[in-house]
C-alpha cells in the first residue's frame, strides 16, 4: 500500500525555522522525481521545491520566493524526503504537501505569524 506519512509543521515566529518531513515506503522511494507544494486558503496549490536524481545527482529548483531559505533533501536510507524552511515569513503560511512520483502526502500546516 502506497503510503506517505508528514511532519514538521507548526506556528512559528516570522524569522523562525522548521523542517517538513515526509517518510514514504520503500516502493515508491525509488521515485527520481520528489517535490514539495504548498496552497495558502483561496489560492491555486504552487510548487515550492523540487529535487531530481534522474541524471544520479539531486539536482534542485525551488521558487524565487524561497530561494536561499529553503532547503529540499532526501534520505534514500531512511526514505525521508526534508524540507528546511529558514527565515520563514508570514507569506509562507499554507498547508504543504509532499509528492513522490503521482504520490501526495496528506499535507502538514505552517502558520508563519509577524
């Protein structure tokens, strides 16, 4: 059974960190392509970062509004994909999802608050 499992979110202080973690089973692990979205109330779901092992180097892309705050990572030996949210800010508050393959995570809330 496809299952992917996240944690890390939270209410933090605009300036403040959190790390979202999303543990996927082994079958679906195996996945090149891993990224994080997010949707904000009222708003379309956007892509926030994403990481690609498809040339066996994880290579990442991430949105301007995140670049140098966010960091997307993945642990093959604990099939654990991260996201480090640094200097969060209040537009970062929205509910964030993990994606694996076609694989969604059930979301986890960051509430960023000035």
């Amino acid at each position: 059974q496809v299952q992917l499992v996240e944690s890390g979110g939270g209410l933090v202080q605009a300036g403040g960190s959190l790390r979202l973690s999303c543990v996927a089973s082994a079958s679906i692990f195996r996945n090149k392509l891993m990224a994080w979205h997010r949707q904000a109330p009222g708003q379309e779901r956007e892509l926030v970062a994403r990481i690609s092992t498809i040339t066996g180097f994880g290579s990442t892309w991430y949105r301007d509004s995140v670049k140098d705050r966010f960091t997307i990572s993945r642990d093959n030996a604990k099939n654990t994909l991260y996201l480090q949210m640094d200097n969060l800010k209040p537009e970062d508050t929205a509910m964030y999802y993990c994606l694996i393959g076609n694989n969604w995570g059930q979301g986890t809330q960051v509430t960023v608050s000035s």
